[in-house]
C-alpha cells in the first residue's frame, strides 16, 4: 500500500454494504510543526458508500491522551461531510476521534497526525544507575545461576531441510525460560533471527518457515512454564498464570506482574533469561555472527528494545509498534505505553512502582543499542500510541536508524512494512 493510498481516507469497509465513518486529514505526509492547524474531515457513508443523511456525530480531538482539543457534534441531516480543526503546541500527537449514532448502531473512525514528533521525549527521565543495574543484573545472573541448556528434538516439525528443537534455560528464582529453536540441515553457516511474540498465550511450536529459507530461527515465550501441546492447553496455562498474577499482585495480568520491586517485576527474570539463550544460540559453531537479526512487534517490539540494548551480538533489529515502552508517558499528560503499567497497579504499589518503571522503558534501553534499527508506528495505534514509539526511537543513537509510518495503522503491522523491514532489510544479504 503506498503512502498516498494510507493517507487517503482511513477506515476503509471490510464489506462494500458496511456503513463507515470515514476521517481524513489535510496533510497526506500527517506531519504537521507545532502551532499548525491540522483540518479533519469526517463522512459518514452508508451501505451505498453514499453520505447518510440521518443520525449525530462526535468528534474529539485529543493528544492521545488526557487533553481535549476540541469537539463538536453533528446532525448529519443538516452536514454530512463535516470538518474539525485542531492544533498541538507541543510535539506529540493529535488524534481525531469520531462517533456517529446511528439509529441502535453506533460506529467509530480514527485520525492521527504527528506534531514534530522527531522532539517527543519519554514521559521518564533515564536512572542515573540503569546501565550500571542491568549491567550488574546480567553478571549476577551468569555468577550465580547456572545456564542448564535443556533441548529436546521437536519430531513432529524435523524433515529432510531442517531440524527444530524444543529448548528452555535457566533464569533467577528457580524459574525457567522456554522457546524453540529452528535450524537448517547443513555445515552453515546460517544467519540467525531471533523473535519474542506479542502478548498473549505465546507460541507453542517453532518457526520452520524461516529454517527453510535458511536461517536459524529462536523465538522464546515470556511466560515461564512449559508450552502446551496445543493452543487449548496454552490458553490454559496462560489464564491459570494470570489467575495466580491477580490473587498475589492485586493486577489483571502477567505483565503488571510484581511492578513494586525492580527484582520481582515479571519481565526481570524474563528478559535476563533470553538476554542468555540469545549468547547460547551466538555460539553455536554453525551461525554467522554478520548476520544476527532481532524482530518482533508489540510485546516482541518491546523486547527488541531490551534484547538490543542488553546483548552485543545482534548486527539488524527490527521493532515493530512497541509495547513496554514510554511507561510514564502519561506524565507528559498522553497516553502510556502498553500495558499501563501505573495506571493498572493497586494503590498500594503505584509509589514504589513510579521509581521501578523506568527501569523497564524501553526508550532507556534504546540509548544501549548498537546495531542498525529498524521502527514502525501506527498513528491510529490506541495499544501502542504512536507518541510512545517515538519517544523509543528517538532515543536511539545509533546513526543507522529508520521509522516507518503506518498512516491509518491501528495496533498491527501493515504488509508493506513487513515486507520492507523484515522481508526486504533483515532477510535479504
């Protein structure tokens, strides 16, 4: 899909019959400097694709966050185009929210455009320690914990092009970190792409797809219990893991886990643990080390953040809408991050974990990371705002760097950056 095509009118119907409300802005680039007046226009379209003219509209514009800029409503008997302006003065964004009532029906379309959004800064300031705490945390580990490499062979996904394993190593507090490994039959060596998935259950078999194409392939789940054989199993696990998240932590899920304790925050062990199945895969004899690739997007694009920042073998990495990143945005008055962390907290723990957040952001890893990144960003990204990915990327210091803007992008990845990111940059020499 080309720029011009994502800048053109932004919820486009599934179904030609499903009736839409449509928003546009008057800059097909969404870039706009502080203090510009950004137009919106809004059409309300029935099954027909003709203007409705019966029903009331909405629109907000806020800054993705807990600023109104304006609103207005419509009687679409009396105007249907209509038009909302509004302005930011302060980099960031400015979102376009429009709701029309339609007899029992009510039907949503968003907006998004970037005000100098090449200032956006993190809604924390980086601890003066971070580096020397992950640094100290990683040397710990390794000091104390042995790494017990466990790997089994996974027959139902082996052929005759490629072997894959069921792997898992050790992490702080008797836990255990769990993934699988895919790689091609031959001397190598091969290059090497390492993935964590979005949240959720995670994955429960390894990525052959990749070893195919002829790359050793790791992706490791941040849950530590074994995957299931199946995804009913897996949803299983994973809901009972929650249950016990809300009886000891007061919190609804995994990721808000133990936030009032640097050491006991759930991504800790998580995160150290891979950090070190990442070193076990470098050293195998068949990797090429010129070609070690990280990719992942929400959750995964989060830890892409951290496994950059923390390990030095990785030559390209790929972060795609990240979560866990721009935690305490909503100090900035915007939104957070996903997944909220001090908004979601019980009361009891919000103070300690104000001072614990930062250290967990992954614009303050992103300083750490050496290697050439790739980033994209949806402007209509309600999971991930928009703000808070820039916020990551523009913390990065790196000169090779890039960001790919998903105009008319909700929390997903559009195929055209995929394929210029992942397929096009990390996978091809």
């Amino acid at each position: 899909m080309s720029a011009k095509m994502m800048a053109a009118w932004l919820l486009i119907p599934m179904f030609a019959w499903a009736q839409t409300v449509e928003v546009r802005a008057d800059r097909d680039s969404h870039v706009y400097r502080c203090g510009d007046s950004a137009t919106f226009t809004v059409r309300v379209a029935g099954k027909d694709r003709q203007p409705l003219t019966s029903g009331q509209l909405r629109v907000v514009l806020t800054n993705f966050g807990t600023q109104q800029v304006a609103q207005a409503v419509f009687d679409l008997a009396k105007a249907n185009p209509v038009t909302c302006v509004g302005t930011l003065r302060e980099p960031g964004f400015l979102k376009c929210t429009a709701v029309a009532k339609l007899d029992k029906t009510e039907i949503k379309g968003l907006s998004g455009v970037a005000y100098e959004p090449e200032k956006i800064v993190a809604g924390s300031p980086r601890p003066a320690d971070f580096d020397a705490f992950w640094d100290a945390a990683i040397a710990r580990l390794e000091s104390e914990v042995p790494l017990d490499p466990r790997v089994e062979r996974f027959d139902r996904y082996c052929t005759d092009k490629h072997d894959a394993f069921k792997v898992s190593f050790a992490t702080f507090d008797g836990l255990r970190v769990y993934g699988f490994l895919s790689v091609p039959k031959g001397p190598g060596p091969f290059p090497v792409e390492i993935n964590v998935p979005g949240a959720g259950p995670g994955v429960i078999g390894p990525n052959v797809g990749m070893a195919d194409r002829g790359f050793i392939h790791l992706v490791m789940n941040v849950h530590p219990f074994e995957p299931a054989a199946d995804a009913a199993g897996q949803k299983k696990r994973y809901a009972e893991q929650d249950l016990q998240v809300q009886e000891r932590y007061g919190v609804k899920r995994y990721c808000q886990a133990g936030a009032a304790q640097r050491e006991t925050y759930f991504y800790y062990r998580i995160m150290l643990g891979i950090n070190r199945a990442v070193n076990w895969v470098a050293a195998r004899p068949d990797v090429d080390r010129t070609r070690f690739a990280y990719t992942g997007s929400s959750q995964g694009g989060g830890f892409g953040f951290y496994l950059l920042g923390l390990n030095r073998h990785f030559t390209k990495g790929v972060v795609h809408v990240p979560a866990i990143t721009d935690l305490l945005g909503f100090q900035k008055g915007r939104d957070s991050g996903w997944p909220k962390l001090i908004e979601n907290m019980r009361k009891s723990d919000k103070a300690a974990a104000l001072k614990v957040a930062p250290y967990f952001d992954g614009a303050h890893f992103a300083p750490r990371i050496t290697c050439p990144v790739r980033v994209s960003v949806g402007f209509i990204d309600e999971t991930c705002p928009p703000a808070a990915v820039y916020a990551g990327y523009n913390a990065l210091r790196v000169a090779d760097k890039e960001i790919g803007h998903g105009i008319g992008m909700p929390h997903r990845v559009f195929p055209e950056l995929y394929d210029r990111f992942d397929q096009k940059w990390v996978r091809q020499k």
